[in-house]
C-alpha cells in the first residue's frame, strides 16, 4: 500500500469523516427542505381556498347591487323624463347636502385680525 492509509471504500480516513459528517448535515437539510415545501403548499391552498371565497362573495354582492341599481333606475327613470327640470334640482340639492355634511367633518380654524389703530 502507499503512505496513506485507505478504507475499505478506497478513500482516506480523513474523506471518510468529512462525508460522514455531511451525510446527517444532507440529511437535516433535506428534511428541513422537505418540511418547508409541505408548509407552503398547505399555505398556497389555504390561501387559494380563501381567494376562491372572497371572489364568490364579490360576484354575489356586485350582482346583488346591479339588481339594486337596476330597480331604482326603473323607478327613477319616468319621474326624470316627465320632469327633469325637477330632476335636475333634487340632485344638486343632494349633491350640495353631501358636500356640506363632508365638509362639516373637518376642523374649521378662524383667523382673527387685530384691529389696527
């Protein structure tokens, strides 16, 4: 034989310890890996799962409010075209009553100016 000593896999007793200790580090590693895609596909369903609700629940209450739309425009409809002077008045009057509501909320702040002599 050479120098070195060989095992009976032909390599080294050095090669021998370094692939001995990487094989539990490998496999710890795998393991780990393994773990992790388990974690996230179980996520990526949960989450699909959750998306596919909320979407249900988006299409039934944008079809719910078409419906509402569509009955009150039925309703108002004839009273727009028999007056729609009358019309015209009721929206900017509710459009003014909205404005002044929003802007009611805000805090209003008063200069007031010395009077000079």
């Amino acid at each position: 034989m050479s120098d070195q000593q060989t095992s009976e896999s032909g390599k080294t007793p050095a090669a021998d310890s370094n692939e001995s200790a990487s094989d539990p580090i490998s496999k710890s590693i795998d393991d780990a890996s393994a773990k992790a895609h388990k974690a996230i596909g179980k996520a990526a369903e949960q989450t699909s799962a959750t998306v596919e609700s909320l979407t249900d629940q988006a299409k039934s209450a944008y079809r719910r409010a078409s419906q509402t739309a569509s009955g009150a425009a039925e309703v108002v409809e004839p009273f727009v075209q028999e007056r729609p002077y009358a019309a015209l008045g009721l929206a900017a009057a509710a459009g003014l009553v909205a404005g002044l509501l929003l802007a009611g909320r805000s805090p209003k702040t008063i200069y007031i100016r010395s009077p000079r002599a």
